[in-house]
C-alpha cells in the first residue's frame, strides 16, 4: 500500500479520492510529535494498516529527528509492541 505524507500526517487515498486510512503527529509545545490519531476504514481493517501506518510514521519523524508523543491508543500500543522503537519515545 502506498501512503501520501504531509507534515504531521501520513495517510492513503482509495480510488474514489477518500482517505481511507491515516495517522497524525502534530508537533506539541515541546517539540515533540504527538500522534494523536490513528484511523483505518473497515475495508481495510484486519490487514495490518494501522501498524504500516505507525511503521511509516516512526520511519519519518526518526529521519527528521524528532521524538513521539503517543497520545491515540492505537499508537501506545503499537510502540509497547514495538520495542525497538522506543527510543523515538519523548520523555
């Protein structure tokens, strides 16, 4: 699956133009990423696209040095289960 990316987001768009699945990190006062929301339409649940989307978002904010604060759900998580990743965790 190919994700689209912007600041702060990481999404994919379906063939009738709907985002379909994203994650959002927007910077928080202290610099930190703040993944504050995971979403995946039902067609697509089941498949693993929430953990692509997540893998897809540490891969960026470690490019651009910056730490992750998980405040979704999913996200926390997803870097439990992670723990390889932790160091991306703000303190």
């Amino acid at each position: 699956m190919e994700f689209l990316k912007e600041p702060g987001r990481i999404y994919h768009v379906n063939s009738q133009g709907q985002v379909d699945a994203e994650v959002t990190f927007p910077l928080d006062s202290q610099g930190a990423a703040n993944i504050n929301h995971t979403f995946v339409d039902e067609s697509l649940r089941g498949g693993g696209v929430a953990g692509q989307l997540l893998a897809e978002a540490a891969k960026e904010l470690r490019a651009q040095g910056l730490k992750a604060r998980p405040t979704c759900s999913y996200a926390a998580r997803w870097f439990e289960k992670h723990p390889e990743e932790k160091d991306l965790l703000a303190e």
